[in-house]
C-alpha cells in the first residue's frame, strides 16, 4: 500500500510538473538571466520556400499572400517545390512565375523534409523561410523575423501560429488554447535562450548553418536542435505571425498528433546526445521538460489513475480524487457531444482535447519501439 501511495504521489508531482512546475521555474530562471536579441531593422537576401502535395485548393492564396509582404522586392525569392502533385498545383504556381516565383518539381515523391533539402539547394537567400502552402501571414511578419538575424548568435527564428477556426469547430478551441500555452513558453524560453519547439509554417534559418535531413526526420524539431548544436541561438518572435486553419476534426488532429509525436521521438532519438549537452545544461533541462517528459507525460497520467483506483478504500482524500479523475475523463468523452451547445462545452472540449494529445502520444510511443516511421502524408489529414 505504501508503494502504491508513492507511485501515486510521484506521478501526480511529476504531471505537475511537466505543466505548472516546468513554465513556473523557467519563468524564474528567464528572469535573471533575460537574454535579449538584439533585433534592429535588419534586410538580408530571403529565400521562401514552400513544400507543396496537391495543395491546388490553396497554393494560389498562399503566393499572392506572399507577394504581397512587407520586405524589399530584390531581396526576395519565393520557392515552391511540388512534392510529386497530381493535382494543377504545379499549373497554379506557374501562373506566378511572371512575378518571380520559382517551381522546382520533385519526382518521385519523397515528402517536406526531402522537398526543403532539395529547395536550399536551389535558394539564393542568406536567409532561409519555410512556409505551408496554407501559411497566411501578416504583412509584415517577414520584416519582424528578418530583425532578429541582426543579432549574429541567432541561428534560427520561429514565428506566432494563430489557429483560424473553420465552421467554429471545437477542435479549433483545444488547437488554440495549445498554442497560447506553447507561446506561452516560447517566450519564456527565448528570455533564457533558446526555445525547444518551433512552427514549421513560420520559420527562418541562416543558409550557412542549414545540415541536410534525412528524409524520415521532423524539420520543424530536428533543425533547430542542430542549430543549437552548433552554437546558435534558436527564439521565438512573437510579431511575426501566420494564420492556419485547425484541422476539422477530432480525428484528423489525431492523426496528425500521432505523426508528430512519431518524428519527435525519432528525433529525440538522433539528437540525444543534446538530453545530456555539457556545454549547456539549461537547454539540456528545457529538451527533457517540454519535450521528452511532455510526450510520456501519458505515462503518468496512467499510473496516477491505475494507482489512484486502487488505493480507493484508503481514505477519503483517494475517494475524492478518483471521483474528479473519472468525472474529467468522462467530460472528454461526452465533449463530441456538446458540438456548439455554448461555452459550457467549449470548456469541456479541453478535456477532450488534453486526453486526445496523450492518447497520440502513446500511440506514437507504440510505433516507434515498433521502429515505425513515417516520411509521407496527405496534409491537413495527418
């Protein structure tokens, strides 16, 4: 009984942790150490590459969307590298190859991460930008990340991805409040350094220091651990922001969720010697709380609940607190549900929200001690 009783507790502690204790230390620590940028208006040569699979329904509003920035023409190269498109994808880009943008065809099929190696190779820009096909950004967020390259210790840049809800869907809501809590944290982090997450829709890296991926691995993670790895600082610049639609469904965020807690962990894997960097025990502290205790963080939501059940007739408190476990899990069921019957169930789609990123997580864990991997998708589906 006394063994269960502390499996309970450390698993609680350890969820708080991951959550609240892990912001609220940073938090403390970005205080003191507060480590600026130092950003001025800064114009290098950019390059906009943008990795593009039958994407005809949106290709046409993402270029027009980036022609349209804030940012000096001549300094300017757009890159659409169409991944393999069955679709008029590659007819639609080259309608805008009279306004300077550049089509590269990618054949076969090799998916984003292969398609962003191919499209570096062929950009001109001192500055490297990926973008979505569905990435819309605001006029000056090129402008915004740009100015953060004037300070010669930052290697990598990531923007602000605000979630644009279609049809009021309730997993617009979950996707939301996720963002505003990783931004949340991005902030934080860039004070103290380097932030461990970025957006793969808003990002910009110095060409000098771009390392070729492997095709199967997660640009969006494993690019910025190498940027760190060499040295670079890797921050967040909250004015630079692109706007996305959420994905409709439950099962589309899923299935997306999934995908990327599966690169995730096989990046982890590729760059663990950054769990245990000597050079840089902050960082090292920041991968193992946001990243690697986050996605197992299903572990000990599970220990907490099992341990929890069977440690019912201990006292009132294990009742209590048994009754709320299964009182939260059962709101994420019935949440679906609630679909547009008012705030009440907007709050309890969190629920459902919470226990969907957990239940990816631990599908993913299964596929990747399965030595699963994943190069290819149908985007926006997962």
């Amino acid at each position: 009984m006394l063994l269960l009783k502390i499996l309970f507790f450390a698993s609680l502690i350890t969820i708080f942790y991951i959550y609240v204790g892990y912001p609220v230390v940073l938090a403390v620590v970005s205080f003191f150490l507060n480590r600026k940028v130092k950003k001025k208006d800064f114009r290098p040569t950019v390059s906009i590459l943008i990795s593009a699979y039958n994407e005809a329904q949106s290709i046409a509003k993402t270029l027009e969307n980036k022609l349209a920035l804030v940012y000096p023409k001549d300094k300017l190269e757009i890159i659409v590298i169409s991944d393999g498109s069955t679709d008029e994808t590659d007819r639609i880009v080259k309608k805008f190859e009279s306004d300077g943008v550049k089509l590269i065809r990618q054949e076969p099929r090799a998916g984003k991460t292969a398609a962003l190696n191919l499209g570096v190779t062929h950009a001109t820009g001192e500055i490297i930008v990926f973008c979505d096909a569905n990435s819309i950004y605001e006029e000056k967020a090129l402008t915004h990340l740009a100015n953060n390259f004037n300070d010669s210790g930052v290697g990598y840049v990531t923007g602000k991805m605000v979630y644009v809800k279609p049809n009021d869907t309730r997993t617009g809501d979950g996707c939301s409040a996720y963002m505003k809590y990783e931004n949340f944290l991005r902030l934080i982090e860039t004070k103290a350094g380097s932030i461990v997450g970025v957006d793969g829709g808003i990002d910009a890296v110095r060409k000098k220091l771009y390392n070729e991926m492997a095709p199967d691995q997660l640009p969006d993670f494993v690019l910025p651990l190498k940027i760190i790895d060499q040295g670079y600082r890797v921050v967040y610049e909250p004015e630079a922001v692109l706007q996305e639609t959420s994905l409709n469904t439950s099962k589309d965020e899923y299935n997306m969720r999934v995908r990327v807690a599966l690169r995730s962990f096989w990046a982890l894997w590729h760059m663990r010697k950054l769990l245990f960097f000597k050079d840089h025990m902050l960082f090292s502290w920041q991968l193992w709380s946001h990243k690697l205790l986050r996605y197992l963080s299903f572990v000990f939501l599970l220990t907490a609940y099992l341990s929890n059940m069977m440690l019912w007739s201990s006292g009132l408190f294990f009742k209590m607190f048994c009754i709320l476990q299964n009182l939260c899990y059962l709101a994420s069921i019935i949440a679906p549900c609630l679909k547009n019957k008012g705030r009440l169930s907007r709050d309890l789609y969190l629920f459902h929200y919470f226990v969907l990123l957990h239940l990816a997580s631990a599908h993913a864990l299964v596929r990747f001690l399965l030595g699963k991997k994943q190069t290819l998708w149908t985007p926006r589906k997962g």
